[in-house]
C-alpha cells in the first residue's frame, strides 16, 4: 500500500506571492490534516479535512486554506506569503472515524522557503 | 535535516544503553498519547500510544510510561541503536482524535 505522498517536496517563492501544495492521502484515507513545522514554533496544527468538509481548525490566520476533493486528496495555499511562512508543511492521513484515535500516517512534507 | 529544529534538546547515549525520553503535556482532558519518530528529511512516524486510563504500554524495545498526577509521558528504548537516532515527539490528542498537539522535540544520537 502507497504511503501520503505531498507534491512538491522544495519550494522557493518571495514574499507576497502564493502556493499551493497537494497531499495524496494512504488509499482507503479519508481524512487529511495539516501541519506546519518550524524550527522556533515546531509542529503546529493547520487543520483538518474530512469528506472534502473542514473539519477541525488551529490558530492561524485566514492566508492558510485548505480544501478536499471527493477523492479525499487535499491541497492547502498560503496567499500573501511572509518570510515567517518558511517552513516544513506535512499531512497526514487517518481513517478519520469520529470519536476515536486514528492513527495518523505522515507524508515526507513540503519544504516551503520564502525570500 | 530538513526536518528537525536548531533547538531541540539532544540525549546522547551509548549503543546498547537504555534511553529514556521525557515530555510534559499540558491538557489533562486529552485522550491519547502518541509518541513519534522523525528521522532527516522523513515525516514523523508513530511509535507507539497509550491512553489516557493507562499507566503504561510496551511494544517492541519500547515502552511507554504515563504519569498524570504530574501531567508527564516518556519512552523508554531498550537497548539504543544507531538506527534510533532521530528527534522524537510526544503528542496529545485533542478533539475526538483528529488533532494532534506535539510536544517541542528531543534528539536522540546514538554513539557507537
């Protein structure tokens, strides 16, 4: 079985341009999270998708989006990018089944640098 | 690696020693608790849980130990290997299990 693959794995962009990065959760998957890393802040949750429906949200502003197709891959953007923006952006794939722990499957991430 | 933080606490320990990982957590309403490896230029990858009506949980040449009197977790690796080096992260699990909060990281070197 294929594991999460995120597509692509280096990105450079400026400041104020944006990007979108695609994730392709394990087959059968049909919850996609996000989660930005960073050195300062480390893992930090972006939020879930579910059925192509948001379904749980961290704290960052409105720049971070996300969506879900019906084929349960999932791209976030970053509009307005900021050098702060810089980061390793993972997904991560689980079952999803409401009210219990799915063990959550990472992909590789997207090293995303903002000059 | 890509992966890992400039500022994370590293544990150095011989090949063939114990190695004892700690964390604090700070929700005492979570359910779960994960621990994860990251290795350069991986994505984290699940080691092992334990819940939160546990006190302690052993897999292979791990074993999980859960305090929550004190709110404290740690992984205990039975003799270390050089493939153990890595940063590990513990996490709760927030939100009926689809959000994890990770802990800040430690980095496990392995001499040989």
């Amino acid at each position: 079985k294929a594991g999460v693959t995120q597509t692509p794995r280096y990105l450079i962009k400026t400041r104020g341009q944006q990007v979108t990065l695609s994730c392709s959760p394990i087959s059968g998957h049909r919850s996609v999270s996000w989660y930005q890393q960073t050195p300062g802040q480390g893992l930090q949750f972006l939020f879930e998708y579910f059925s192509e429906t948001q379904r749980n949200k961290g704290n960052f502003p409105g720049r971070f989006s996300g969506r879900q197709f019906s084929n349960s891959r999932s791209e976030m953007n970053v509009s307005t990018l900021e050098l702060g923006d810089s980061a390793l952006y993972l997904c991560a794939s689980s079952g999803g089944l409401a009210g219990v722990w799915n063990e959550q499957f990472f992909g590789p991430g997207t090293r995303l640098t903002v000059l | 690696g890509e992966s890992v933080g400039l500022h994370l606490p590293t544990l150095s320990v011989q090949e063939g020693d114990n190695s004892i990982i700690n964390c604090a957590y700070s929700n005492s309403a979570s359910d779960y608790f994960i621990w994860y490896k990251q290795e350069s230029g991986k994505g984290p990858q699940f080691i092992i849980d334990i819940r939160s009506n546990m006190d302690k949980r052993q897999g292979q040449r791990v074993t999980v130990l859960l305090n929550k009197t004190v709110k404290h977790l740690s992984l205990q690796i039975a003799a270390t290997q050089p493939g153990d080096s890595a940063v590990y992260f513990c996490a709760e699990v927030h939100n009926a299990g689809n959000m994890l909060t990770f802990g800040g990281g430690t980095r496990l070197m392995v001499k040989p």
